[in-house]
C-alpha cells in the first residue's frame, strides 16, 4: 500500500507542476502518514494549511476510489503538520500541569477541530494513564474536557 500511496501522491504532485525533493510513506497502525520534501513548501501547504487540507482529501479521495477498503492517510509537507501536533500536545500538557496545580478537577479546551480532539485524546491516554478525557459542545463549539478517572 506505501507503494500505491506514493505513486498517487507523486501523480497528484506533478499534475498540480510542484517540483519536490522526497515523498515517503509510513504505515503505523493502519494508518498510513506521507510526507513531502520541497523546497518550495509554502506552495504546497497554503495558508494555515488549508491547500495541506485539500490536498490530503484528494489524495484520500483518490485511493478511496482505487480501493475497495478506505485508506487513512495523513499528509505532511516539510514537517509543517507535524510541528502543528507538537504545539498543540505543548499546550495540552502545560494546561493539565496547570490543572494539577490548582487543584481542579477538570478542565476545558479550547474548540477543535474532531481530527485535532482525536489526537488529544489518544496523546492524553497514552501519557496521562490518570487522566481521562471526553468531547463536551456542539458544533464548532466542540471541545475536549480533560479530568481525573
């Protein structure tokens, strides 16, 4: 599959005229990560990743239709979405320091986006085997809510 991967990423790559360096592809878990060396990475990840985005749902789209099965795919261009992870987990962790501090039972998030809640709750599962975590809100407003078990 991490052959399949790359090919369609190069073909969508070079139908859209972006030069590139590298494109590897990792399967962890079933899930599979693709990662673009470019050194024009701008072009290719868009403001505040939203061409990153796009491009992702394409390349989904795209194997879905080869594939009988869905594939899971995660696109990262020049470690961008990656660092975007990172910040994001800085700040889980320095809130939960805070809520431990304090004394509080729980705490709230800020809203996310259901791909970013999902990364919380595996990230805080796997390094806070005290905490639990649940999504409270509706809609835009939806937001991860971290307490003890």
């Amino acid at each position: 599959m991490e052959t399949i991967i790359q090919k369609a990423l190069k073909l969508l790559l070079d139908k859209y005229g972006v030069s590139y360096d590298c494109v590897t592809v990792a399967e962890e878990s079933g899930h599979y990560r693709a990662s673009i060396e470019t050194s024009d990475p701008a072009r290719l990840i868009g403001r505040n990743g939203t061409l990153l985005n796009a491009l992702q749902i394409i390349l989904k789209n795209m194997l879905w239709s080869q594939n009988e099965e869905k594939v899971f795919v995660t696109l990262d261009i020049d470690g961008y979405r990656q660092e975007q992870y990172d910040r994001i987990y800085d700040k889980v962790r320095r809130t939960i320091e805070m809520m431990k501090e304090r004394n509080l039972n729980d705490i709230k998030l800020n809203p996310m986006k259901p791909f970013l809640r999902r990364l919380v709750h595996l990230w805080v599962a796997e390094n806070y085997p005290e905490l639990t975590t649940d999504s409270v809100g509706e809609g835009l407003d939806r937001a991860v809510r971290i307490h003890y078990k």
